[in-house]
C-alpha cells in the first residue's frame, strides 16, 4: 500500500490527511529486535500560516532526514493513530 495523501488548504492553514503503511520494531536494551509489527498509520498534520512559507523552494525528496527534520517546526501534528494488521 503506497501512502494516500489528501489536503485541503484555506488562506491561513493547510490540513493534511494521510494514510500509510507503516514497520514499529521495538528492540531490547541489548539492541536486538524483539519484535517487529506491520500496520498502517493514519494522521493529519496541520501547517498554520501556509502563506508564510515559500514551500515551492523546499524540495524534500532530495533532503537527508536530518535536513527534512530541521523543518519540523512548520507543522503541527493534529492526530496520528495506528492498526494493526
């Protein structure tokens, strides 16, 4: 399953919904995995203030996660659940 993404953007805040699959490995203090589960993972993110942005000038997929990560503070997490599978 590939992520489903759908927005919906006003002058002042841009919501987006999305749906995705998702790996949670959960390790020991040893750091070997003890468990490994497959679910999908539903959210909305909110970004306040849209317009103050020039997201057109961000190109994420050619960041590293430590780049993307630095952009965190744009984004509001509104609600993230998951389901087992």
């Amino acid at each position: 399953m590939a992520a489903e993404i759908k927005s919906h953007c006003r002058k002042d805040v841009c919501t987006i919904k999305y749906e995705m699959p998702a790996i949670i490995i959960v390790k020991s203090d040893g750091k070997e995995v003890c468990l490994r589960v497959t679910t999908s993972c539903e959210g909305v993110i909110e970004i306040p203030d849209v317009d103050r942005y020039d997201c057109d000038s961000l190109n994420f997929e050619k960041m590293s996660l430590p780049e993307i990560l630095e952009y965190s503070y744009i984004a509001k997490v509104a609600s993230v659940s998951y389901k087992g599978r």
